[in-house]
C-alpha cells in the first residue's frame, strides 16, 4: 500500500477516495496525524507532543499510533493497550470505513481472535497492518477454544475478536466468548464499527425511533413460522439478515403473515461496489424477486440469471394495529408507562390478561389486538381463548 492510499484509509474516506492521488503527503516523505481533543492535525514529525497525545504516522507500510510520552523527535516509546478482549469492528465491504481506533487496537494486539483467520489476515494486509498471530473462532468452536482464549487474556494478553464482517456477536461468532469474559471478570472493551443492520435501517425510510433486530429467521419448520409470526406482529420496525438465495421465499412468507400492503426496504450489498436499496410493499417485492430454494448456509446453488446474489438486510415496516393497540394499554392507571407491556406472556399469564382485561369490559377485539404482540398464540386461537373468557364470566359483546 502507498503511503497516500494509507493515509487516505487511516482517515477513513472511503474506496473511492483511497483510489485518489493523496495531496497531503508528498512522495518519499513521512506524513503525521496528531489527535489533540478529537481533531487532527497534519504535518512533519512533531517536536515534543504533551504528554498524553496521540500520535499517528501515516504511509508507508502500516499506520502505527504512539502516545507522546518520552517523544524524543525521532523514536517514541510504543505504549501497550490495557489487557483484555477488544470486540473489534470491521467494514462491511467498504475498507474506508475502518476507524482510526480500530486500526490503532489491530496492530498493537497480541492476539486476533478470527472468524476466519485467512480472511482477516488478508484484511489486516490490504490495511498495511503487522502480521499478526491468529486463533480460530468461529460457531462452531468448541468450549475448549473459549477457556484458551480466556485463559490468555486472564493472562494479560491483549486479544481482538473480529468477524468477517462487521461486529462480532451480531448475527456471527462473539456472543459465547464475551459471556465467558464476563463471567471470568475479564475486561471487555467494545471497539464500534460498521454494522449492516444499523446502515440498512437508517436509509431504509421506515420509522427508527423504535426498532427490533431479529437477525436470520430459521430455515424451516415451526421454528421458522414462529420466528416470521413474531416478525408480522412487531409494532416496531424490524431488522432482518438474508442470504439472496433466500429472498424470495422470505419475502413470501412475511407477505402471507403480514399481509399485501406491509412496506419493507432491501438493501443490498451495503457499502460495497452494488450497493442498491429497494423500497415498496410486500406483494411489490414478491413481484419483483423471484421465489428460490431454500438453500442452507452449507449448500452450494447454482445461480440463475434471475437469481438475486448477495447479501441483504431487510427492514420491515412495523404492524400499526398492534402499535395503536400497545400504546393504548402501555398506560396505567396513574398515567405512567408500563414496561411489562413489552413482556412476552406465556400462557398461564396470557389467561390471567385476558381474564383481567374481560373483567375491565372490554371487546373481544380490542382484547386481541392488545396482547397480538406479546404472545406467538395464532391469531384465531388468541380471539377464541377471549370469547371463551367472555362466556366464562358471563360477558358478551364484540
């Protein structure tokens, strides 16, 4: 890499700017960033940084960041990160959208703990960042690889948990290990970056004030259609992940519980070179994406010309109904709003809803519409067990 195209990455312009002649840093000369209260400064080699300052040379070969202390003019004593598992952000196609302190905690770590070590040792490569030493972990590492991995840290070791893409944990390898950190009282540090999930929402169009992310639906069975009825019941937008093999199908199933006129947004291949977004309705996109296969994660398809590719994120309008109806019952008596509204019921306290909510007089559909959102009952089971709470107290009426 260049020393323009490194400065341009380390400032996290974008591809298309990486791929621009740098105008800041003449060739064969050392460009330097210094951060002082969160902006930066460019020039030669600072003479004597207070201490405290981060400095940060850019080109050449790797992106390298010191603090000032001990700076002499010509070396600068390299300062060690605090031990512990730093959740590292990475681009989700895009490698302008690194972040200076993702760079900064990549090159100073002991360990990278990799989704797929070949991956992100390319990753680290495109970014001019030191050969580092890589451990697997991926889902389907076993117990023994996390009590290593905390073993390490418990050691001292400085160990950054990266993904393939974005940030571990959501929807990819991470949950399992920062669990067994926090349990072990292992410092975690968060490091935040791209997220396809949040991108998708916010250019989405739809309401974000208030959203769920579900991540991959299953493949199949009741797990799938429980999984999809939740979808179609939430009164907040929801967020989804799905490989293109699957959109059709997708689609079709959340239009059959959704109905035709549910707006949705697909975006896909956020971030990268064919980045597109469509926005419409739930029957428009039936339409318009053709109805596939199935695929599991393991199976490999051949594409059609038709087939769409890549990977997508959907964000799905919310059910109004079900809003109107939460907002209605999330109030007290005393006018204060009541968190448990947010509680999903089993059927004992589903039966316990119902009987108090009948005894306050009100209609079976209104009832219904109250509680859609807060149990997986089906619709038409949900109406039924109402009028037959109705019947047992002797009360009648829609």
């Amino acid at each position: 890499m260049g020393e323009g195209a490194a400065m341009r990455l380390a400032l996290g312009l974008g591809q298309a700017a990486v791929r621009r002649p740098a105008r800041l840093v003449p060739r064969g000369q050392q460009q330097w960033a210094v951060s002082v209260g969160g902006r930066e400064r460019f020039g030669g080699p600072p003479s004597a940084p207070a201490p405290g300052t981060l400095v940060r040379a850019l080109g050449g070969d790797a992106t390298r960041a010191w603090r000032g202390e001990g700076y002499d003019g010509e070396a600068i004593a390299q300062s060690r990160l605090d031990p512990g598992l730093y959740v590292v952000g990475t681009p989700i196609g895009n490698l302008g959208d690194i972040t200076l302190r993702a760079l900064d905690v990549l090159e100073r770590c002991d360990v990278v703990a990799a989704e797929d070590t070949r991956h992100s040792g390319l990753l680290l490569q495109r970014l001019g960042l030191p050969k580092k030493r890589f451990v697997s972990y991926h889902a389907h590492s076993n117990a023994g690889r996390t009590a290593e991995l905390v073993r390490l840290l418990k050691g001292g070791q400085v160990i950054a948990l990266v993904s393939d893409a974005g940030m571990p944990g959501i929807s990819d390898p991470g949950t399992e290990l920062v669990q067994a950190c926090v349990a072990e009282g292992v410092r975690v540090v968060p490091v935040p970056g791209p997220s396809a999930s949040l991108a998708g929402l916010v250019a989405s169009g739809l309401d974000t004030r208030e959203f769920t992310f579900m991540g991959f639906l299953p493949l199949k069975g009741g797990a799938r259609e429980a999984a999809v009825l939740q979808a179609s019941r939430e009164p907040r937008t929801v967020v989804l992940y799905e490989r293109g093999s699957r959109l059709g199908k997708t689609l079709a199933d959340l239009e059959a519980a959704c109905g035709p006129g549910r707006r949705i947004c697909v975006g896909r291949e956020i971030t990268k070179r064919f980045e597109e977004f469509w926005r419409g309705t739930l029957s428009e996109g039936v339409k318009l994406y053709p109805v596939g296969e199935l695929l599991s994660d393991d199976t490999v398809a051949e594409q059609g010309e038709n087939e769409t590719r890549g990977e997508i994120t959907l964000s799905l309008e919310g059910n109004a109904e079900v809003a109107e109806a939460r907002q209605k019952w999330r109030r007290n008596s005393d006018g204060a709003m009541n968190d448990s509204s947010l509680i999903l019921l089993n059927d004992a306290q589903l039966d316990a809803e119902i009987a108090s909510l009948v005894l306050k007089g009100e209609g079976s559909k209104d009832i219904s519409k109250a509680l859609l959102s807060r149990t997986n009952v089906p619709n038409k089971e949900l109406y039924r067990r109402v009028v037959a709470a109705k019947d047992a107290q002797g009360k009648h009426g829609d």
